[in-house]
C-alpha cells in the first residue's frame, strides 16, 4: 500500500512537472510572437491587388492585407536593392555607416552594425534569413556572422530562377555554407522552406526574414504559369507576381494549421520601387528604381497581426522600412539601447498615437537626394540642382514649386544639409550606373522622356548621337 502511494507520489509529482514546462512553452508561445518579414524585389507600388492593382491577381496577399493595414505613403530607406536591404536590418540610415550606393562594393555590411537578427538571437529567438541576401560575399558578411542561425538562399544580388550547373559563390543556393542543388523553381522552393521552417519550430519564438527575390529580373516564370497568362501584355511579370503570392499563402496557411497566425507580426514591404526595364508598375508615381522621385523609394508596405492589429486599416502616416526593427524588437519586449533611425509602428494602429511616424525622411544615393518633410519633397541633384513638390496636390511631382516657394525650398535644403552631416562618405559607387542615374533623375526634374536607361542602351544612344 505504501509502496503504491509512493508511486502515485512520484507520479504525480513528473506528471506535475512535465505539466509545468508545458504550460511555460504555452506561455512563451502566447507572449511572445513570432516576426516575419517578408520582402519582394522591384515590385512596383501598384503591383498588387491590395494597392490597387487590377490587371495582376495577388490573392493571397490581398487577404493578408484586409485583415491587417496597408500603408499608402511608406518608404524604403533606399531606391536599389543592397543599401535598402542595409537600413532594414539594422534600422538605421545605412549612409551612416557607408553603405550608399548599390552592389556591395567588396566591403559588405559594417561590422560595427547590429542586425535586427542579432537582437533577436540574443534574446532567445530562432532566426532565419531565405532568400537573397546582397549584403557582401566575405564570411564576415555570410548572414550566419549577422544574427541568422540558419541562412536558406543565396550570397548574391539576383539569380536564374532555374538550377545553374556551375553556379558563381553569390549565385550558389546553399545552406548555411553548403550547397542546395534544386529541381524546380526558386520561389517555390524558397515557399516551401518558409513552411518547413514553421512546421519544425512550435515551440519558441522566431525571427523570419524571407527575401524573395521575384520579381527582380531575369524574368523567369514557371511554364505553367506562362501558359495562364498568354494573353497578358505583363505575361512574365504577372506569373512571376502570381509564384510568389502563391507562396506567400503557403506560409500563411502553415502558420494558421499550426495555430500561430494570430501571434505572428508580419511585414511585407517591396526593397524598391518597380525598375524601368521589368513591366512593374509604380502607379501614381513618378521615376523608378534607382531614383529619388516617390516611384523610386514609396514602396507597398502592410503589416499583420491579428491578436494586437485589427484588420481592414490603411495607414497614410509617413512610415519607413527603418521603423521594422523597432516596430519588431519593442512588439517581442526587447530593449536595446541601439541608436536607432526608427518608429515603433503598433501604438498608430491601435490608435495610440496619431499622426506621422516620421514628421522628416531622407534619402541620399551619391549625386541624388531626396527630402519628406511632412508633404513636401525635395529633389536635388548634385551637379544639376533640386526641384521641389508639394505631394498635397501633386502626388505625381510634376510642378516644381521653388521659384514660387522659395522659403520651403530652402528649409528643405537646410533639413537636407542637417541630416547629411551625421553621415559617413559612401565606401563604394555605381560605376557605369552613375551617368544613367544622372541622366534618369535629371530628365525626370525636367518632365522629359528617358534617352536611355541602361549602361547598355546609354552607350549606343552615345554612338549614335555621335554620327
Ligand atoms: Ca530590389
């Protein structure tokens, strides 16, 4: 009898414990949630039903967005894709630490940076990076050194969509070092890693970046999905926009089978505007990728989060891809005392605090600069001079207002100056890109057509000129 008291005892003491733990899994499950950002790449501002798109079909995304909020004016801290991916991830203008232009320059990201991984590795998240990474190609620079545990993607800049025989080491897929060979296309397989990454990590909180690399060029599309869209005048873009949206509801359905859809904060947000040479579409907008007009840097941006964020908001506060590493870490409880360019974003949507996360944003890409201060935009030129707009009234910055507004024009000029002088000299430049971006950004404060808009087709419009 006292022998089977004591095995109840027992029992009931590891049955006891066991319960215990369970309940703190439970609990760290509930409190904390889990981040996910999802970028796309070039896609343009009205490239997606939620924008407003008609003639392209996002589903998925547009759900995701109607029981979330869209915002209208935000922005990426960058119009190309490198310096862009720099701000996001460490939440600070990425011209302070030299990371200016596009490509990586040999340098890569500044060691004396802290990512928005590493935040979240210290404390206690899992975290992951799939997809492009272009942030250098050094091992200093492999996202496995910047606060990624694991690092599902690729090194470099843009890639065949299809498996490459002989792939260079930025072109390589790999995990963690070692390489993936692939059958199939790459959005899928990027999808279907975001999925198994949910499935296997139940238990503890983590930090997703999932950079996609659709819709950069190459232009590549699964013949299936081709043949879906033959009559499209935007057929490749469109197959290409439809993979990844595609993809994005995998994950959303794996996150909501697993119970963990209504404690997950995601962000989707495009690195850039839509470029001149791939079929996006930046709507209302003028100028492009590369270009400190809005279509260069106002990007599509919705964030999600049901069991803090109610659904159906638009958001037409100026926002920034900086204020993701403080929206994410102060939603996770995570203190930092890190010098930070950003907003927390939630107290907005839950009408806690009003107006515009940002009264002032800047851009800076070599020669071009841009200035948001409330609705008035400046656009300078080194070399050329600056145009200034007031958005109010003219979202698509084609009256330049300093002649009759002198008085604003300098202020921003003044704000401009101010702000340039916390930031380092850029440690790299564009090279052949230099003369085109000139040459785009200058036409564009002219209202002019576009001569050329590659290094490419800037050199035979020279030769032939030159007749
Ligand atoms: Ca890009």
């Amino acid at each position: 009898m006292q022998k089977s008291l004591l095995f109840f005892l027992f029992t009931f003491l590891i049955f006891s414990c066991k319960t215990d733990k369970q309940e703190l899994v439970k609990a760290k499950i509930s409190t904390k949630p889990n981040v996910i950002v999802i970028l796309a790449d070039d896609a343009g501002y009205m490239d997606f039903g939620f924008m407003g798109n008609k003639d392209l079909e996002t589903p998925r995304l547009d759900k995701l967005a109607k029981s979330g909020a869209i915002f209208t004016d935000a922005h990426v801290s960058a119009s190309v894709c490198a310096p862009s991916r720099a701000g996001l991830l460490t939440g600070k203008y990425q011209q302070r630490f030299g990371f200016e232009a596009n490509g990586t320059g040999g340098i890569g990201l500044s060691d004396a940076v802290t990512t928005i991984a590493d935040a979240f590795k210290e404390n206690n998240y899992k975290t992951i990076a799939l997809g492009k990474w272009h942030l250098g190609e050094s091992e200093s620079d492999h996202p496995n050194q910047r606060g990624f545990d694991d690092f599902y993607g690729f090194i470099g800049g843009s890639r065949s969509y299809f498996p490459i025989e002989k792939p260079s080491k930025g072109h390589t897929l790999q995990h963690n070092g070692e390489r993936i060979i692939f059958d199939g296309y790459l959005t899928d397989i990027l999808g279907d890693k975001s999925v198994s990454y949910v499935e296997e990590h139940q238990d503890a909180p983590f930090f997703m970046y999932l950079a996609y690399n659709a819709p950069h060029t190459p232009m590549h599309a699964k013949a299936v999905h081709l043949e879906k869209y033959k009559e499209h005048p935007r057929k490749k873009l469109t197959a290409m926009m439809w993979s990844l949206d595609e993809n994005i509801g995998k994950l959303v359905d794996k996150l909501e089978e697993t119970n963990q859809l209504e404690n997950t904060l995601i962000f989707f947000l495009s690195d850039n505007g839509g470029s001149t040479h791939s079929d996006t579409n930046n709507g209302p907008l003028k100028g492009y990728k590369g270009i400190e007009f809005e279509g260069g840097h106002r990007v599509p941006f919705l964030v999600h989060w049901p069991n803090k964020i109610k659904g159906n908001q638009t958001f037409d506060g100026l926002t920034s891809s900086l204020d993701i590493f403080k929206t994410s870490t102060a939603a996770a409880g995570i203190q930092n005392n890190l010098d930070l360019d950003g907003t927390n974003l939630i107290p907005y949507l839950k009408d806690e605090a009003n107006g515009n996360p940002h009264e002032k944003l800047f851009w800076r890409k070599l020669n071009e600069a841009g200035v948001r201060l409330g609705k008035k935009k400046l656009v300078h030129l080194k070399g050329y001079g600056s145009t200034y707009y007031d958005l109010e009234n003219d979202l698509g910055e084609m009256n330049d207002l300093t002649l009759s507004d002198k008085a604003t024009s300098d202020l921003l000029h003044k704000e401009l100056e101010i702000w340039e002088t916390g930031l380092m000299e850029p440690l790299w430049d564009e090279g052949g890109w230099m003369p085109v971006t000139f040459h785009i950004q200058q036409r564009l404060m002219q209202n002019k057509p576009l001569l050329y808009n590659t290094p490419g087709s800037r050199k035979k419009y020279l030769e032939n000129t030159s007749k």
